[in-house]
C-alpha cells in the first residue's frame, strides 16, 4: 500500500465543490500515492506521516499551458526594449531561436526551465521544443507532469533582410519526418514516467506550415482522439496579414479548414486578431468560430506585455466561450507573475475597468480551465480523486501579509517565490523552499546557462555604457 | 561614526555613476569610509578594513521611492483589488468616510518599513495619514526617509453614495497642522545622522484651500531646501471639482497659489486633460509642470490594478517633466514598479517597447529621484556621495542569464532578489531581512490589526459596507476550522 499523507496546519485551503474553487479555512488535504483521497474539515483514518503547512495556503498546482523550449532563455535581461519598426515593433528578428544553441544546451536549457517552474509552484506544463529526446527526458525527470510537442514547420521566417517578410521553404517532407517522428515517441514514452510525460503535435505558426502539413496532422487527431496539438496563431499582425493574402481567410479559418480546430486543439496567443487595435484589417469573426469549435486559446501576458501588446480582452474571449488557460511562453517564468499582468491588462483592454479580469477568472485560467483545455479530468483542482500535484504558499512574510482572500493574494501580491512547497504526483519536490535537487546542481546549472548566454553574442545595445 | 573602510569584492556588475550618468563596470568593486562612498572602480588599491563578498550580485544604488503611505498600505492590498465606484470613475477614494489606517497605526508603519527595506527601498518619502510622530520609527529602521504631517482643510465624502464630495474639518486645523510640521521641522529635520527630512506633506489639491496652499508655499519661500509633497490630478472627480471651482486645471491652480518648482512633488497626476479617462478640453497643463520644474512622481500599480496606465511615461519624459516612481499603497516592491512603470508606458504608447526603457526607469528610481528631493549625493555609486547600497542577488532562476543588469534589475529580478542593503555606510538588511525589525512578529500584528480593520469596515465606508460587501471574496468561503 502507498504511503498516506495528511497536509495539515492549513491557513486557507483552495478546495473544489460542485465545479468551482471554495476557500476553506483551516482543514486538511490528504493523498495516498499518487491520488488525492480527501479534502476537508479533518481526515478521520490513520495517516503514515503529516506535512506542516506552516499556516500557508494549500491549493492546486498551477498548469503553464505554453513553455516555449526555443532559446527563449537567452532572452532575458537582452531582447526588452526592442522592437523592428518595419514589422510593427515584433522583437523575431533579434530573438535567440533553436538554431543558436546546441541540442546539449537546449537539454541544460530544458532542466532549467522545469526547476525554475516547480520552484515557483507550477506542476504541469505543455511545452513545445525541438525534436530531441535528451529534452524530453530532461523534462521528464525534472519530476513535472509534462506534455511535450516536438514543432513541425516546412517553412521559415527570414531575419536576414529585417524590412521585408520573407520566408525559406524548408528541405521536403521536413515537416511531415517531425510529425512521424513525433508519433514514434509518443508510442514509446506512453507508459513511461508514471503516465506524467505525453507526447503531442507541435506546429510552429499558422505562416510556417503548409496546407499539406496542417491536413496531415489534422488527420492525426481524428486517428487518435486523445492526441493534443498546439500551434503558434495569429501571433503577430505579419502572420495574420500573410494568411490573409495567401487564402484570403483568416488564421483560425484556415485553420479550421485544414482540421486544425476542437478541444483537442490549442491556439498559443491568438493576440492580433481581426479587430485588436494594431491589427486594422477587417475580416472575418474569428473569436465565435474558435468558440464554436471549443479550441482553446492560451495567452502569455509578459511576452507580449513587454512589448506594450495586450490581449483584447481575456474577459470578451472567456465570455465569447473560448476555454482560455495561461502560458508563461518561458522568458518570465513565475505563473503568479503572469495572472497578475494577465487580470491588469485585461482590465485596462476593457476600457480601465477594474471590475473586469478579476482574480477568480485568471486563477481558474491557471488551474481548472487549463486543464479543460488539456481535456484531463483529474488536474487543476484540489479533490478527493485527483491527482496530488499540490502546492504551498507561504504568507508569513512581508509580500502576503495582512491575508484576507488567498485567491486575491496569489494574483496581487505574492510571487513565485512565495511557494514553500511543491506536490507532483504525490512526490514531494520541493520542502520549505528546498528543492529535492541539490544546491550544486543548482549551481552547476545556472553557470551553464550563463555559459551559454555569454557565448551567444547579441548585437542589442546595453542600457548604460560599460567602462 | 566609524571611519573605518569597507570594501565590497567579488561583484558580477556595479552601476557606476559620473556626471549624473550612470554606467556600468563588470566585476568592479566599491569602497565605502563611514557613511560616504571613496571609491568606484574595477580595482581599489587602498588599506580596507573590512571586506563584504558580493557573491557575484549586482552593486547598485539604493531606490529612491517617492510616494508611499506608510500608516496603512498594507491594509488595501487585499481588498482594492477587483474593485471600484462607478461613480468616481472606477476611483476608489471618495466612499470612505475616513481613513481606514486609524486602528494600530504602529504596526502597519513597521510592518511597512519593514517591506521597503526588504525590497531595495533605501530612501522613501511617506506620505499622509502618517503617526504624530513618526520619526522615530522610521529613524530606527536604519532607512532614509523624508516625512511631514499631513494636512488639509477638508477630506472626501460621498454623503449619498453616489456624489463625490468632501466634508471640512475643524476651522483652523490644517493650519494648526501646518504649523505643528514647521516645528517638527526645527527640533528633527536631519535627527537619526542626517537620515530624516521634514518636509511639508499637502494631502491633495481639492482638499487644501487656497489660504492653506499659500501658506505653505509662505514657508517654502523662507526655506529654500523645505520639500513639499500633494496629491494632484489623481482622479477625475478631482479634476473637475477644481475646474469647476477655480476655472482651472489642478496644476495650474496649484501654481497659482505658489505650490509648484523643483522642491514641490505632484503625486500621481494622472488624469491631465488629454487621458483616456479624461475628456475634458482645457489648458496645457503639462507644460506649465515641466515649465515649472515640479516633479511627478508615478505610481504605476496603485493605478494600474485598476486598469488604468499614466499617459504616458515617455510623453512626460519627453516634456521635460522629472518623474520619480513611488510604490504607494500596493506590494512595497520598487524593482516591481519599475518594470510596471515601463511596460504600462509601452503599451499606453500603443505598442512601442522602445518606450521607457529600462534606462529611463531606472533613472527614476534613482538619479531623478535623487534631483526630485534635492539630493546630488543620493542615487548614485560615486566617490563622494552617501553609502546607500543595494545588492542584488544574480545566482538565480529569475535573474539568469544576464547579459545586461539594468534589464535584469527591471524586467527580471524582485524585490526578494534583494539580499543585502547599506543604508548611510550601516548594514541594514542582511540575507533579505531587515535587521533591526522582526518580521515574525510584524507579521503576527499586522494580521491582527488587519481583522479588527476589516470589523470595523462598515463605520468606515460610507454606504456602510461590510468589507465582505464592498470587495467580495474570490470564491465561496468555508470556515472548517
């Protein structure tokens, strides 16, 4: 039998009755292995071993549903400020992409992305990267619950002429051996890391696929209904223009003609729509046929906000009926960060309304409706039947205190670094904000990132002269 | 004081400064005798007797955070959120009859301090509502602030729930106020080593009359270093009652009565006309600030929480206006508000993530602060200028890589990357604690003050709200325990 665990001396718990959260105070959250077998006032049954909460908040651990494995890292403290006036202030064409690191360090890359997440209280992922079983493993072994899509393309944007759109086919069937390729894996790794690693269909942009492309993995997901697809649309006003000038339709038509649509189906970002004030083309209604088809879409609110983008607005796409979760898209990588730039600017979208974008619609975004949007039942929330990927938030500290509402804390005024403990899959990964890895693993990692960092020459500027 | 030297080895940047410009040296290091810095460099050659390993954090200056309120920000952080007067135009000002901060006013001003100086704040200007005496905490603290009695004639009310308004305190008060600061001035302006600033402290311009602007501005005129500080333009309500009453902008009322140049602070002006929020067609009001050299100070969250962006950052900038960034009454977090202040500037600029870049903001926080309060000697990492010192954790998630340390200060780094702090040449935060405050027990209290605020919520608002009434809570709540 496995080990029962009782988690008690709860401040607050974010409990799960009759399809919403509820803020139990005090109570406790008991699992047995990998399963959570009850929530509530007090467990009757004898337990194995109990688990100070230290008067923190018990809740669900959060679900990133867009961690984006290229070289996004290296962007950080690099591409902000940055903008090519030529193609509305998009930061492609001085983004580190795959193609300036070595598998090796998209591996270090990789493992460094899935610390840095758990640490700040995020248990599942979805995360899209190149073909490479060292990343998934890497991914894997992290201990995250990971859903892992290796990206098909058969073209390329071009960031050698940086005025005009330019883009290179790719060899033939390069697209088409990726999807293949992918298949194999997802045999391969089904039954390996106790059902926490899934393999999926990555498609990089609705720009870089061809037709062929997008109907053969649209033919993958009829074949196997549990299969997910996630791909990049209308991601910026260049790739919504282009579609529109090679189909005469929109990103989610045409996606939707190429079988590319459902709730198998996650659109990333589906930022500049028809609509959204920088892009002025008027053409079609894209949000109701995306809600029609009950694809979902996720939103990365830094990647696009330090740019100055915001979503328009998550409040009109969840009241269109689009199931929408939150994805960090991996240059921030703290979840709590990103509901609280999520609920601000939606509030500011909607006309500076404060009373839009509150904090219960973005924590369910980033717990209940993720994991709708991953189709899995058994994630997002805290109930007896669950899977036990279970955080703690400390708030006895300066960030979180005085506490009223749990909820509002999380999204306002606490950050990743607030979570004390993490839960995935019944293990234990990280104890009173210590991580199960070891600190020179730590170490070792974050020298190798930096490593890698300092050989990747960027041409941007820096803030002040060096001297 | 001691004369000993201390240097501080093994940093991975130190941001330098010279000639109000700053710049950046990779692995330098910074020397400091007493409460002054001697030396900023690559190597320094001189005796030290003492050694401070940076652990290859980030040398910077300490923050400079212009416009908190101390006595009872912590209060608002879980209940404005989400919320908002239709009324007052999404303004939440005017339907509380009186400041909540009324109850343990002691602890949150601790708790408070404590939270600055846990996050980088080196330097703060409170802001009203403040202890009778607040020297004394603050002075102990170990951090550098500037303080004044608040006063006004008048504080908002919303008799019907509806209309904002406000209701006159006792004749003669504001005056009484005003002249209890001056003499607060005389016997602590410059106590605890030159730590502690008096300044005048005018709660808004629709709550101060003229008689209590000139008077005011009376005193600045006899005293040339003599700072003050006002809510202008921070709600369109406002705006409207002072257009309506005088036939003017608020800045332009405010420079009327004497209350404007270098030494005076604006906080917030938000709402020029010109804002989104803001339709009305008069006057320039801009330009008579940078005209004017009175400084903004932006609290971008504060405002921000409730959708709404300063418009913008960059125009004022471009104005010649000197802004400083203050954290207000949200997460006492100045690293945080930079990065809001940058990015609700690019995207109040439609989309343009050129606009306040990181070094803009980052100057705010420190330099322009510093010009802001009068201050050559704060700011800045320069032989000469005063040992306010902030080291920043770089061996981390959140900051690595880093290719460009004002970046990672401002778009990656927190507060809680703050693990040490030398306030005036004195080590008063080690390992991200404050070390003369304990947070334990700050935490303990203010929780406790927070339940009897929150009881007491229904005398407070002026519909008689419960606070469960006025900010609902997330999710239905079950007490189990």
């Amino acid at each position: 039998m496995c080990k029962v665990t009782a988690i008690k001396n709860a401040s607050y718990i974010i409990g799960y009755e009759n399809g919403s959260h509820v803020i139990y105070k005090g109570g406790e959250v008991v699992y047995q292995g990998d399963q959570i077998i009850y929530v509530g006032e007090k467990y009757e049954h004898k337990v194995d071993q109990i688990l100070d909460a230290r008067q923190g908040i018990v809740a669900p651990g959060m679900i990133d549903l867009h961690v984006d494995m290229d070289a996004l890292l290296l962007e950080k403290s690099t591409i902000e400020d940055v903008g090519n006036p030529f193609h509305f202030m998009d930061d492609f064409y001085d983004r580190p992409t795959a193609e300036d690191v070595s598998e090796d360090e998209q591996c270090d890359m990789a493992e460094f992305i899935a610390c840095e997440l758990i640490s700040k209280g995020v248990t599942c992922i979805y995360a899209k990267g190149i073909l490479s079983e060292g990343v998934i493993r890497k991914l894997a072994d992290s201990g995250i619950r990971v859903i892992y899509a290796p990206v098909a393309y058969d073209s390329q944007k071009l960031k050698k002429n940086r005025k005009a759109l330019l883009y290179r086919k790719m060899p033939e069937n390069h697209g088409k051996d990726i999807l293949e390729k992918t298949m194999t894996l997802r045999k391969k790794y089904c039954n390996e890391y106790d059902g926490r690693l899934e393999i999926a269909v990555g498609l990089k942009t609705t720009d870089t696929c061809s037709r062929e492309l997008l109907h053969q993995a649209g033919e993958l997901l009829k074949e196997d209904s549990s299969l997910k697809l996630s791909i990049g649309a209308a991601q910026t006003v260049d790739e919504f223009v282009e579609i529109a000038y090679r189909y005469g339709i929109t990103p989610a038509e045409y996606l939707h003609d190429c079988g590319i649509y459902g709730p198998q189906v996650q659109y990333v970002d589906y930022i500049m729509r028809s609509g959204h004030h920088m892009n002025t083309m008027i053409l079609g209604d894209e949000l109701s046929l995306i809600a029609q088809d009950k694809t979902s879409v996720v939103h990365c609110p830094w990647r696009y906000g330090r740019r100055g983008i915001v979503l328009e607005s998550f409040e009109k796409y969840h009241d269109m009926g689009i199931c929408m979760g939150i994805g960090t898209g991996s240059s921030s990588l703290d979840m709590m960060l990103e509901m609280r730039y999520a609920a601000i600017f939606c509030k500011y979208a909607e006309n500076i309304n404060p009373l839009k974008g509150t904090a219960g619609m973005i924590y369910n975004a980033a717990t209940t409706e993720a994991a709708k949007a991953l189709q899995k039942k058994d994630i997002g929330r805290l109930e007896a039947g669950c899977k036990a990927d279970i955080i703690i938030v400390d708030i006895k500290n300066y960030d979180c205190s005085p506490m009223r509402d749990p909820v509002k804390t999380m999204v306002y005024t606490a950050t990743g670094k607030n979570v004390s403990h993490v839960i995935i899959d019944g293990k234990l990964i990280v104890e009173e904000k210590k991580p199960k890895w070891e600190d020179n693993k730590r170490r070792e990692l974050l020298d190798k990132i930096q490593r890698v960092d300092d050989a990747y020459a960027s041409h941007i500027a820096m803030t002040f002269p060096i001297r | 004081m001691s004369k000993d030297i201390t240097l501080i080895k093994n940093a991975s940047y130190v941001i330098g400064c010279e000639k109000d410009k700053h710049y950046i040296i990779p692995d330098g290091e910074v020397a400091f005798q007493g409460d002054t810095i001697i030396y900023v460099g690559h190597c320094y050659e001189g005796e030290a007797q003492h050694y401070i390993d940076a652990k290859r954090a980030i040398i910077s200056p300490g923050f400079i955070n212009l416009h908190v309120h101390l006595g009872g920000c912590c209060m608002e952080r879980n209940i404005l959120p989400d919320t908002g007067t239709p009324y007052h135009y999404m303004s939440g000002l005017f339907r509380m009859k009186k400041p909540l901060e009324e109850i343990h006013q002691d602890i949150m001003y601790q708790f408070s301090i404590g939270e600055l100086l846990s996050k980088g704040t080196t330097t703060v200007f409170q802001q009203g509502f403040g202890l009778d005496e607040a020297v004394d905490p603050l002075g102990e603290s170990g951090i550098r602030a500037i303080y004044g009695q608040m006063c006004a004639d008048t504080r908002f009310c919303c008799e019907n729930g509806f209309r904002a308004g406000y209701s006159s305190k006792p004749e003669g008060t504001a005056i009484k106020n005003l002249e209890e600061n001056m003499y607060l001035r005389k016997r602590r302006n410059g106590s605890y080593d030159g730590r502690i600033t008096i300044a005048i402290d005018l709660h808004a311009a629709d709550t101060c009359s003229p008689e209590l602007l000139e008077e005011a501005a009376r005193y600045m005129k006899e005293d040339k270093d003599l700072l003050c500080c006002i809510h202008a333009a921070q709600s369109i309500n406002e705006y409207m009652y002072i257009l309506r009453t005088y036939g003017m902008t608020p800045a332009d009322y405010l420079h009327e009565h004497g209350i404007y140049g270098p030494n005076v602070h604006y906080g917030h002006y938000y709402y020029p006309s010109g804002h989104t929020l803001n339709t009305v067609k008069y006057g320039d009001e801009l330009h008579t600030i940078a005209k004017d050299h009175t400084n903004v100070i932006h609290c971008p969250l504060s405002f921000g929480r409730r959708g709404m962006f300063l418009e913008s950052f960059q125009k004022y900038k471009n104005l010649g206006i000197n802004l400083g960034i203050g954290t207000d009454t949200m997460p006492l977090d100045i690293l945080m508000e930079m990065r809001y202040a940058s990015v609700f500037c690019k995207i109040a600029e439609g989309g343009d993530p050129t606009a306040a870049s990181a070094g803009e903001v980052f100057n705010a926080v420190t330099i322009n602060g510093a010009k802001a309060i009068h201050r050559p000697d704060l700011g800045r990492l320069e032989p000469g200028c005063k040992a306010d010192i902030v080291f920043i954790d770089t061996q981390n998630f959140e900051c690595i890589p880093v290719k460009d340390p004002i970046k990672t200060i401002v778009y990656n780094a927190t507060g809680d990357n703050v693990v040490r702090t030398i306030i005036n040449g004195e080590e008063i935060v080690s390992e991200g604690r404050p070390n003369r405050l304990d947070m334990e027990r700050l935490v303990y209290e203010v929780q406790e003050a927070f339940n009897l605020t929150a009881e007491g919520y229904p005398k407070a608002h002026s519909m008689g709200w419960s606070i469960d009434e006025f900010s609902p809570m997330t999710y239905k709540v079950k007490n189990i325990s």
